[in-house]
C-alpha cells in the first residue's frame, strides 16, 4: 500500500537526517517512529484498564500534607 504524505520542510529536513545518520531509509524512520507511537498509546491504554479512583486516592493518601520546598513552590 502505498501513501503519499505532506510535512512541512523543516521536518522533513530533520526526518530525512536522522534516518541518514541512522543509516535507514526515510520510510523505515517513519514505519518505526509510527510503530513506537502505536506500542506507547497501547501501553497507556492497557495501563488505564488497570487503574481505579480507589487505589490513586489511596496512593494520594501516602503523600505528607506538608508545605512543599520553596523551590517547587508555584509562583
């Protein structure tokens, strides 16, 4: 299957430099980049099936109620 894509030039400059100093075609760089998208977005799915509102608060629970240090302070 083929399919044609548009990219602004920028990043196809930078895409068609990294594949060449990966030694790999500017299709294998993308065939990978998209293949590492699909394997993180089902990690995160798998990882949210797992998750409940009962075990984040009581995760939230096990944080001191204490006044954070002045270097994590919102301004």
């Amino acid at each position: 299957m083929a399919l044609t894509i548009s990219l602004p030039d920028e990043i196809l400059r930078k895409a068609e430099e990294l594949a060449a100093s990966e030694q790999i075609s500017l299709e294998e760089l993308v065939v990978a980049a998209l293949s590492e998208q699909f394997a993180g977005a089902e990690y995160l799915r798998r990882r949210g099936e797992r998750a409940s509102a009962e075990r984040f608060r009581a995760a939230l629970d096990q944080i001191p109620d204490t006044e954070p240090e002045p270097c994590d302070r919102l301004p």
